[in-house]
C-alpha cells in the first residue's frame, strides 16, 4: 500500500486549492448534538487570553485520510475516507462564523472566513470546499453559499442534522453565550470583546492538528476504511455493508447503480416516521437469512454473500424490493390497500403501529412475500394476519408482556415460509406459529389487571389511539360484522369534569358523533340517556338497553363494565 503521512493543521488542509469529496461510499452526516457539544467545549478550552489577548492552541483532533496523490498537483481533488464528520462540522461552523461576522458589520472578515468553505481557483472561479452529493442542493443553499438560502428546507434526516448543527453553533456563538464560555475558561480575564472572541474562536479551527494521510487507490481506500471502522466505533453495521457493496459494484457508467440502487433503498423507507435503516436492515436478514445480532451482522453478511459482482446485485436488488415491502408494513397508508378484499390489511397493520409492535415486522416481510409469490391462499394470510394483530392486542398492547424469545421465533417462522415451495406448506407453517405464540398469551386474570389500568387521556396520543382500537373493536363485536365504524369522538358517561381517577378508564367511554357529544358534554347521566339513542353506534344502543333503569352512573358501575368489556375483548379474540 503506497501512503504518506504528515501532520498538519486544518488551516494547512484548506489553505491549498483543494476540493475534499466525500465519496459514494461514505456514511451520512451523522453528528447530533452530544458530538457538536464536545467539540465546541474541546475548541473554547483551547483559547486562552493573557494580558486581555487572545491565544489558541494546537488539538490534535484524529486522523484526515485521502485518496490522491500530493505529487500530482494538476488535480485538486481528494476523496475523503476518515474525518468526513469533523469536516462538515467545521464547515458549518465557517458557515455560522460567516453570518455573525457580517452581522457585525464585517464584511471583509466575513469573506475571509467563507474563504474555508468556498475557495478561488486561479481564475477567480468559485468552487466547494467541501463536495458532498448525498444533501445536495440543501448543503449547498443552506450552508455554502456565500448569500445563505434561509428558507432551504430539510428533507431528509441527514439534511435535519446539518441544520441542528448549524443552529446549534448560531446559538453558541452568541455574543452573550460565546463570551460566558469563554470567560468561565479563562478566570480572572478582563473585559471581553465579541468580535476578537469571534475570531479566536474561528483560529482555534484552524489550528486543529490532523494526521494527514494520503493513499494513491480506491482499492487501499476502501481497506483503511475497514480497517479504521472494523470496531464499529462511530460506523453502523448498515455503513460498513454499504462500504463492501460499493466497493465491488464499482461500475459508474451510465448511471452509478450501486448508488441508485442505496437512494431508492432510502427514498422507500423514507415514508416511515423515525425509521432508522439500521432496524429495517436487520428485521431484513433475520426475515431471509439468520438469527443474527446488531454486533454480528457485518459478520453475517460477509460470511454469507458471495463477494462477487453477481451476488452483490442480488442481494441490493433484495433489500431494495424488501424495502418498498417494510414501508408498507411500518408506515401503513389506506390508500395503498384501495381493494375491498385489502381492507383488512390496512387495518392490522394500523393496529399493529398502535401497538407500536416492531418484531413482528421480520415475519410480515416473509408473509407478504410468499403472497405476492402466491404461494399462500387468502385465507391463509387473512387468518395469520388478524391472529398476529389480536396477539399483540393482548400480549402487547394490554399487558406490556416481555418479548423475551419472540425475535428468535419470527425469525425461525420467517425463514420457513420462505423455503416453503406449495400452499400446503406455508399453511402448515401458520398453523405452527399460532400454534406456538398461543403458548405464551397470558392468562384472563393478568389481562383484566391491566386492562383496567388503561386509561384514556387527550394529552396522550398513544392512549388515545388504543382506546379507540378498543371502542373500534367492541362496536364491531356488538354488530357482528365486519364493518369498521366511522370516525367518532369519545364520550365520557361520567363527565371529565368530575374529578374521579374511575372517569377515564374503558368502562366509562362510548363511541359518539361529534356534535352529540358536545351537545351532551356535562350533561347529568338522566339527561345523556334520553339522547343517547340517537347515535348510529352498536354500542352505545347496547350500553342504552342495559342501562336503561338505571337511576346514576358512577364509579362501582364503571369498574364493573370496564371488567365486563375486557373480558369481551380477551374471550372474542382468543375463541376467534
């Protein structure tokens, strides 16, 4: 391997004409507000002031690794393989260091500094320092150019990282803040001016010590890449999967199709809410490949794919069509289940994101791949989707049980599916893991405890999702049929207003209309069952005719149909 190695500073890095790339392979701006503080307290510590002076030192902050070759200067770029996260902070901090100096009136400081993001080449020509795709334009508008684009907004997490890291530094370089911080490091200083704190601090960056390494091939890039981040320090197991699929699918013409193929594989996770791809990756493997841990998975991967051109692309095309598949799956949306007979569909997988159950995803991925590979009869899908809804119901939504041992069986029964060649075996396969998970249902007397500790409160969105499950659920149990009422808001029999820990559990709540709800708000019990009929719900005509002798309504009466309702719930759903 044919590399150099010198120390040198940030300033000695960005000085030259130089466009550091952050290559195809490299991970996402990752760096939240834990990393920007420790950096930011490092740099401030540094500055120190004597005889009411300002002085910076040198801090060796790692290692600056690039593909070039320094004797070549008719190329100015160098791909960045280590230190991408401390350059982009940096540049963002410039960004930042930027718009305080012109605030101040600073113009010329202000382009002195932007000289470190956006340099000149010998014909006056503009060009980024730092060149990274992955954000672009946002990076671009909000952070490098020189006339900053305020209204850019982020679209993805990396690009809602690069904001916070820009009004994380915009909020420490304050004059109030910046001053404070530097003082509380330097007892005993004097009065303190803003713009020299302003100019200490943008110094310190540059005095930054790095070990600058440089390497002439992709190929010896990518194995110090692996080499740096084989602990897994700061590196996902995604990023390092990543780093060896890119580093076979190298072919760039006419389209990068590694490339394209990772975008598309987080353009279709990007519909779900606070979806890392790091869960999707591994609900994936253990769906198709092996019971594996977050630790072993880079491990797995390479034990297990064959490192060539053809199985690499297999197993991209794979995780791109699984992906389309878990978006589905986690972040459910009526309009993509439109066919009548689909209608269920949506409505598990709605409960099941109101269970905010994950697990199950490992065996959902296999399920709908043998339904699309029509291997499984609709029979068959429905009854094994509505059972893994109706067991989470209970075992999670209810009871909160421990879900020690369920990874390993969605994973084992996920598995199975997937090798099952005809209807007969992936309906055996079914029957087996209802079989099994009715094992571990626990028993009515735990499922009443807490069910009776469910609680409806419009603070909580989570509660009031599950309870109008319940509500959803009991009318549809009532009516016997299918149908799923409308939307409805929630009554409370005995008035919130009356201050009782009893008002909010089930046994006090029926589903009504909006405008029949506000008529009868803290209306008397007496008065509420004269109206209550007009409503269009099963249940609350059921609640009207056993109740209809009854004088008031309060907390032995509430507790005894909450009992009553749960053991509606449990007794339905584990005969059904």
């Amino acid at each position: 391997m044919d590399l150099t190695s010198v120390p040198k500073s940030i300033d000695d890095a960005l000085r030259v004409q130089r466009k550091y790339v952050i290559p195809r392979f490299q991970r996402e701006y990752a760096w939240e507000n834990e990393e920007l503080q420790t950096i930011y307290e490092d740099l401030i510590e540094n500055i120190y002031i004597r005889n009411d002076t300002f002085y910076t030192t040198d801090y060796f902050i790692g290692s600056l690794v690039l593909v070039g070759d320094d004797d070549d200067t008719s190329k100015i770029e160098r791909l960045v393989v280590d230190g991408q996260q401390r350059l982009m902070t940096f540049t963002i901090a410039f960004a930042v260091l930027t718009q305080k100096f012109k605030e101040l009136g600073q113009e010329r400081l202000g382009e002195k500094t932007h000289l470190n993001v956006m340099g000149e080449d010998n014909d006056g020509n503009p060009y980024a320092k730092l060149v990274n795709e992955n954000p672009k334009p946002f990076f671009q508008k909000r952070i490098q150019r020189k006339d900053i684009d305020f209204n850019a907004i982020p679209e993805t997490n990396e690009e809602k990282r690069i904001l916070n890291a820009y009004n994380f530094f915009d909020r420490q370089l304050k004059e109030t803040i910046l001053i404070k911080n530097i003082r509380d490091n330097n007892s005993g200083a004097g009065d303190i001016n803003y713009l020299d704190a302003l100019k200490a601090f943008r110094d310190q960056i540059l005095k930054c010590k790095v070990i600058y390494v440089t390497v002439k091939s992709l190929d010896d890039a990518y194995t110090i890449f692996e080499v740096l981040n084989s602990k897994g320090k700061d590196l996902a197991p995604v990023d390092m999967i990543k780093n060896s699929l890119f580093s076979i699918l190298m072919e760039d013409e006419p389209l990068d199709y590694a490339v394209e193929k990772w975008k598309e594989i987080k353009k279709n996770l990007k519909n779900c809410v606070d979806l890392d791809i790091n869960i999707f990756y591994r609900h994936f493997w253990l769906s198709k490949y092996s019971l594996s841990t977050t630790r072993k998975l880079v491990y797995n991967f390479n034990k297990t794919i064959p490192r060539t051109i053809e199985g690499y692309t297999e197993f991209i095309n794979s995780l791109e069509k699984e992906a389309k598949q878990y978006a589905l799956i986690a972040a459910p949306k009526k309009e993509d289940w439109t066919q009548p007979e689909n209608l269920f569909v949506y409505t598990c997988l709605e409960s099941l994101c109101i269970f905010n159950v994950s697990q199950v995803r490992i065996f959902l991925l296999a399920l709908f791949e043998v339904k699309n590979s029509q291997l499984i009869s609709f029979r068959n899908f429905k009854k094994i989707l509505v059972y893994l809804e109706h067991y989470h119901f209970i075992f999670t939504a209810v009871c909160s049980s421990r879900p020690s041992g369920l990874e390993r069986r969605y994973s084992s029964y996920a598995r199975q599916l997937r090798n099952c060649t005809s209807k007969k075996e992936s309906a055996d396969c079914i029957n087996n893991l209802i079989t099994d998970l009715k094992e571990g249902i626990p028993d009515y007397s735990i499922f009443e405890k807490q069910f009776e500790k469910i609680v409806y409160t419009s603070a909580k969105e989570k509660d009031k999702k599950l309870v109008k499950y319940i509500l959803k659920k009991l009318d549809t149990h009532y009516s016997s049929n299918e149908l799923v009422p409308n939307s409805f808001t929630i009554e409370h029999i005995l008035p919130e207003s009356v201050a009782t820990e009893y008002v909010g559990m089930i046994g006090n709540l029926l589903p009504l209309g909006e405008q029949l709800n506000n008529d009868l708000s803290n209306k008397n019990f007496k008065l509420k069952m004269t109206r209550y009929p007009e409503s269009q719900y099963t249940t609350v005509k059921r609640f009207v005719e056993e109740n209809k002798d009854r004088e008031e309504w309060g907390e032995k009466e509430i507790v005894e149909r909450t009992k009553c309702i749960a053991e509606i719930m449990y007794h339905s759903i584990i005969e059904g």
